[in-house]
C-alpha cells in the first residue's frame, strides 16, 4: 500500500495546508479517506482523476471532513462526466444518507445522482465492525469525537495495516483499533498546554501509538496553535518510535 496526505490541516485556511483528506493506493486501486475542502485540486496535482475513486470512507460529517463532497457529487452530475463514470460507493457513519440526502436537497438536487453511479454504505458507531472489500479488508471503531464518528483500519492481502484515527479524543477504542499497525495517522489538533475535548495533542497521540505498539506513527490535522509549539518534542514524551509529521502530498509506503 502508499499513503499520500492531500490534506494535513484543519478547517482553518492555511496557504500549505488543506483540509484532511488522505489518499490510500492498494494495489494500484486508489481509496479516499475524508474529503475536506479542495481535496479535488490535491487529486489533481498527485496525478489522480476523481473519476478513478471507487471508493471514500467518511469518517464524521463536520464541514473539514467533507465538504468537497459536493464538489465531486456536481462534477459528476455533468454529463460527459456521467456517461464514462465507473460507479463509486460512499461509505460513512450511520446517518450518511441523511447526511447527503441533506446537501442534495440544498443544491436543488443539483447533485443527485443515479443510483447505479453512485451508492451509500453506512457503518455501525456503535460497535466494532470489520468488512472484505476484495483485496482490503476494513474494521471501523467509534471515535471519542462526535455519535457519529468513526476511526478505520485498513488491511491488505500481505497483512499490512494502516489505521487512520479521523479526529478523536484520547479513548480505549483507537488503541485497541491501532494494535500492532504499521502506520498509525493520528489527528493532533492542540498543544499539549492546550488540549481540547474530542481532539488530541502530540503527546496524547505518542501514548496512543505506545500503548497499540505501532511501528510508525503519522500526526496531522494540526491547528496554527499546534504549529507554532515543538510537535515533535512534546510527542516524544510519550513515544520512542518512527515519528512522521504530516505534511501536504507527502508520499508513504507501507
């Protein structure tokens, strides 16, 4: 598998940061993790059509994580678009076909699609789930963010695991979830002198990563406030491993 952040902010604008998305290529097939704000444009600039994804995970409805929904959802209404799109599933939190259903009513149904273009899946955030996708394998854990948020570890055919926390409080659900992974991309919101219910700071993130004894671990989804403190340095407190601070197109195999 390869990583790639398309975005490693927040819903603040940021000129070198765009808004959390993240791209998963598993066996060459490319999967989509979140679809904030301008993750369009970023497919373009890694040399990805949005025509080639089959297949995006949501991991809450909070506008950051997923307001370039109707942006993709438009652009595939435009009939060039419709004749040669290969069908795509959505896949979110219970309550996604409330979530779109909403946002194709406010466009007038300027983004309603046919049915067989375009399906919803929803997952349970209550419990834990895990789901064949052919050569990939998902399990999903509710996150300590919003009742519907959701934390996805991804398993492909050689036993790799990358696990991606969405945003979330410390809680039991994500370490358990992140046993054992080879990449773990944990949100780290705040300073560790300003912490923020439902979001971590660095070094709640390296205990996180400590306790599931990860062999990698990725932070992003950093506000201005955590940017101008030492990431790294406070992470370190709590975790000795691989430490990768996420960045905008970053590339990582896994």
């Amino acid at each position: 598998m390869k990583l790639i952040v398309l975005g490693s902010g927040t819903a603040i604008p940021l000129n070198e940061r765009g808004s959390p998305s993240l791209l998963l290529l598993i066996e060459g097939a490319p999967v989509l993790f979140d679809i904030g704000p301008g993750t369009l444009r970023q497919l373009t600039r890694v040399g990805i059509s949005h025509e080639k994804i089959e297949r995006i995970f949501l991991t809450h409805f909070h506008p950051d994580h997923t307001a370039d929904l109707i942006h993709l959802l438009f652009v595939t209404k435009n009939p060039a678009v419709l004749r040669r799109r290969n069908p795509f599933v959505i896949t979110g939190p219970r309550g996604l076909r409330t979530f779109i259903k909403a946002l194709q009513d406010a466009y007038n149904n300027w983004l309603t699609l046919p049915p067989e273009i375009m399906r919803i899946e929803e997952l349970d955030t209550e419990e834990k789930t895990k789901t064949q996708y052919g050569r990939f394998t998902v399990t999903t854990a509710p996150m300590n963010h919003t009742p519907n948020s959701l934390a996805y570890r991804v398993e492909g055919e050689t036993g790799k695991a990358v696990v991606y926390s969405g945003d979330t409080g410390f809680c039991d659900e994500i370490t358990d979830l992140a046993r054992g992974a080879d990449l773990l991309v944990l949100e780290s919101s705040f300073p560790d002198e300003d912490a923020c219910e439902g979001h971590l700071t660095p070094s709640m993130a390296g205990r996180i990563a400590t306790l599931a004894n990860v062999k990698r671990l990725l932070l992003i989804h950093f506000y201005p406030e955590c940017l101008r403190a030492d990431i790294a340095s406070q992470c370190r407190r709590t975790y000795g491993g691989e430490l990768i601070l996420g960045e905008d197109l970053l590339h990582l195999r896994v």
